[in-house]
C-alpha cells in the first residue's frame, strides 16, 4: 500500500536503516515532509561497517530510536543455507547475497513493525533496483496492510545531490563524491555499484575491493581447504567442526585472503536494466563449489540433471523478489528432499583468484572403481555395450533410413515415404 503524504503527523514510520546514504538522508526527509516519528531499525546480516556507529548517527540525525537486530544465524541457516542447498547463482554467476537478505530483513521489520505500533514501513531503495521489489513484495506478502514508503524513488535527487543535502543538513554520511560507490554487503557477499563501473570497459579498480586480494597482492603459496558436509549442510572446516556461520566467515577470510570470489558480471535486473555488478563472495564461491563437486559424487543422474534445471528456476524467483511465495516453498522442499545422501568431504585448492575441487569422498558415493577402471579389477560387462548401443541407437537408425528412402536415394531402406500423401510402400 503507498502511502501519501496527508495525515501521518501522527503515525510512526520505521525505516529500514542501512548506516548509508540513502537511509541517512531519509531520516531528515521523512521527518521533514511527514512532521512523523520516524524509528531507525537496521538488520544484522553480517555488513562489516560498525552498526553502532550507524545506530549513533540514525539517533543524530533525528530518528526517535535506533534498533539493531542481531540475525546473522538466522540469516545462514534460514536463508544462506537453502540457497546453498539449491546451488543458487543468478544468471550463472552472482550468489544472491543481498536477494536473500531482503526477505530477512522485512521479515524482522515487520515484526518490529508490529511491536511497536508503527503503520508503515519506509526503505532506501531507488527506483532502479531489484531491493525496492524485494522489500515490497516480501512485506506484501508478510503484512498486507502495512503502508510502504520508498522517499527514494520520490525525492528525484541524484547521488550528487543527496551528498549535498547531507552536507547541508549536517549529516554524517560515508560517502564522497570521489568514492560514490553502493556497497551492499551480507555474510554470503559484498555488492559493489555506480562510480566508475557503470562504464562496462573499464576494468574494476583495486580499492572497491576489501574482501579479497588481487592477483598481485595473494600468497604466492596454494592452500588446501577441506569442507564437510552434513545433508547438505556444511558442518566442518578443515576437519574441525564448526557452525556455518563461522565456516562462512572464515572461509571468506581464508578464501579471499587467495583473491578467490571476485565476479565482474553484467546483470539483467527485474525492472529491464541491465546493469554491471561487481561482488566479492569468497565463501559463497567456494561453498557453492564443494556443494555442486558433493551432488555430483552422490545424486543419481536424473536427480542431478532435473535439479539443475530447478536451481535456475530457483535463483531466478530469489532474484525477483518471490521468497516468500507458495512456488519457493514447494521447490525448498524438492531442494530439501534431494539432500538426503549429501554427506562428505570435498577438498579445494586455492591459489591467485581460483578455487579448484581437488578431492572428494562420501559414504553415499556413487563412484566405482571396478566400473570406471581401466586397470585391473574392471567389473563392467564388456559384452553388454554392444546390446545396449544396439537399442539406443536404433530410434536413430530407423529414422535415418526412412529419411534415405522418401529422398529416393535409400539402397538399403525398406521404407519410402511418397511427398504429400504419406503412404508408406514396402
Ligand atoms: N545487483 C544485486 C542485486 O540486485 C546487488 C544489489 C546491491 N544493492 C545495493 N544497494 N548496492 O541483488
């Protein structure tokens, strides 16, 4: 429901509070053109700038309280954890670390929300993105009638002149003309926009990156990494078991630290712009990695095959905002069911930017020597390859033949087709 801007003197607004730009500037401009209460809430999932440092500045610039709410668990093992399962990779390529912290993130605003009485929800998303259709959508679908605000997409500054209006109206922002860039970041990876890479030429320069080393910068010595997993679920790093969430944040050190995660991709938004996005997500690379190089040991090859397909469907509806609708849900529990015998351990070798699987090994796989061997102790029937191409290649024979003959050039075809009438003479 959007929300105009008659008769919410009165109310409470609670403003998805990011630390940032947008968010800073909209506590003033909320307060300014509505005369309401404005709350600041911002949602934990792992941003590495100092979140009591934004909640002091919120307080600052006039919000009337400031809350965080610590959900990184939450985040890996409700959200991380089921893309993972699922392999998710928008368009091949971008993990979908801030698509699925939105979910999250409305999820905990609405609750909030509720507690304390506010009637509508205001976020920092511009008209242009995919966060605004998240965020709207998932409190659409949470909260059906809480109003929504989105000053961004009405105020019509530019970044320019939102960085002048904070400068005029003594807010403490942490941005500069000079590095205007958008910085999204979660547990599962940083976003970084605008500034100079919305030319696609030009080539990301090395200080956006804060997550991983260059090729230059990395250790000049490989290391190994050996993930265990549970279900699908990794659940130890280098023999040492441990909570996800700390494997991710340790392999995003670990990982990065080898430049590994880096991803430079030209992104088709839901609202038809194509846009160039470059991420750093060493852990979600090399998670995702481990998990694919599992399946591939363990799942039948239907399963893995038909999965696949599911996962683009799956990435795609995560990526346009759908994270809570019925067709998630239903997928999430093919994705869940799949898991069942992804139980193992996968060994990675990191060095200058790659992560290259090295090893595996499962209880549940489906790797055998005696059948795939060319040494000694071969099991595999020899003699029935000849039957079984025989069959499978008989469809295509047949065809191939009666083909031969309706040209009028079959010597050995028993069949002709004549042109226009079909008949099929002997
Ligand atoms: N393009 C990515 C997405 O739509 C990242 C967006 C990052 N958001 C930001 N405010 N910088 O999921």
């Amino acid at each position: 429901m959007e929300v105009s801007a008659q008769g919410k003197q009165n109310e409470k607004i609670l403003l998805a509070y990011s630390g940032g730009l947008d968010t800073s500037v909209a506590i003033h401009w909320l307060k300014e053109k509505y005369g309401c209460e404005v709350i600041a809430v911002t949602v934990d999932v792992g941003q590495s700038d100092d979140l009591k440092d934004a909640m002091r500045r919120a307080k600052t610039i006039g919000a009337s309280r400031a809350w965080m709410i610590d959900a990184k668990k939450e985040f890996a093992d409700n959200f991380v954890l089921p893309a993972l399962k699922a392999n998710a990779l928008y368009e091949g390529n971008y993990p979908l670390s801030t698509a699925i912290a939105r979910p999250l993130m409305v999820e905990k605003l609405v609750e909030m929300a509720k507690r304390l009485d506010c009637t509508t929800i205001a976020h920092g998303c511009t008209a242009k993105g995919n966060d605004q259709v998240r965020f709207e959508v998932s409190i659409m679908a949470l909260a059906p009638d809480m109003g929504i605000l989105a000053p961004v997409r009405e105020w019509k500054m530019t970044r320019e002149d939102e960085i002048n209006y904070a400068k005029e109206h003594d807010i403490p922002i942490p941005v500069s003309v000079e590095k205007p860039y958008s910085i999204d970041e979660s547990i599962w990876g940083r976003a970084i926009e605008c500034g100079v890479l919305e030319d696609p030429w030009t080539e990301p320069p090395e200080d956006i990156f804060e997550w991983t080393n260059g090729t230059d910068t990395s250790p000049q010595e490989h290391e190994y990494v050996e993930i265990g997993f549970f279900q699908g679920k990794p659940i130890s790093l280098n023999g040492v078991q441990m909570g996800f969430l700390d494997i991710i944040a340790k392999l995003n050190d670990i990982a990065g630290n080898h430049g590994v995660g880096r991803i430079d991709h030209i992104e088709n938004r839901l609202v038809g712009i194509k846009s160039r996005e470059v991420y750093e997500a060493p852990a979600a690379i090399v998670l995702i990695k481990a998990h694919q190089d599992l399946e591939s040991l363990v799942m039948a090859k239907d399963l893995l095959h038909y999965k696949k397909v599911i996962e683009q469907h799956y990435s795609d509806l995560i990526y346009n905002g759908l994270w809570f609708s019925p067709l998630k849900d239903a997928m999430d529990a093919f994705v869940e069911k799949s898991q069942e015998m992804v139980t193992g351990t996968i060994k990675l070798k990191l060095f200058k930017g790659s992560a290259v699987v090295v090893g595996r090994e499962s209880p549940y796989s489906l790797y055998s020597t005696a059948l795939s061997t060319y040494a000694k102790g071969d099991e595999f029937d020899h003699s029935s390859a000849k039957g079984f191409i025989y069959v499978w290649g008989l469809p295509l024979k047949v065809g191939s033949m009666v083909k031969a003959g309706a040209n009028g050039n079959g010597t050995t075809g028993e069949a002709a087709v004549s042109e226009g009438s079909y008949t099929v003479c002997k």
